[in-house]
C-alpha cells in the first residue's frame, strides 16, 4: 500500500518534516516515491508548504494519510476541497 507520511529531518532536537509518498514497508525516513511539501514546526507559526494537485493525485491513485498527514492536510484545509473536487466533478 501507499501512504502519505511524515519523514523527519533536521538536527536534534530541531525537527523539520517533509510530506512525502512511500510504500508503507519501507522505513519512515527511507526511500519515498514523491515528495509533496514541508512542515517546520519551529517556527513561529509554524511554517506549511503542500503542493495540492500532487496531494489530490496521489489520493485519487489510493493513497492512504498517516494519521499525522491526515491531521495536517485536515488543518491545511486540502482534505476538505479535496473532498468537494470529487463530489461535485
């Protein structure tokens, strides 16, 4: 299966996250298939950047958010137009 995940980076104890398509078999923060934005948590506030149409690509192909993605995309407000995109087209 694929999934839509979190993978960290930065130093410690200064995490930076980057949105990111992988098989669900592979490591958190190994190989992935397509990177579609970033989360900084450390800023202030903290700082989103998501390519939406590769977000909606990859959903319309299967892709299942972790539940961290989800929360983020949820928060961003991409589910919620995602969801209309399909029901009204």
């Amino acid at each position: 299966m694929v999934k839509i995940r979190l993978t960290r980076r930065g130093a410690k104890k200064r995490p930076f996250y980057r949105l990111v398509v992988s098989d669900a078999r592979s490591p958190r923060d190994g190989r992935f298939i397509d990177q579609l934005g970033y989360y900084d948590p450390l800023t202030e506030p903290a700082t989103v950047k998501i390519d939406e149409e590769k977000v909606a690509k990859w959903l319309s192909q299967g892709a299942q958010p972790s539940d961290a993605a989800r929360s983020l995309l949820k928060r961003e407000g991409i589910l919620e137009r995602y969801a209309a995109a399909r029901k009204s087209g």
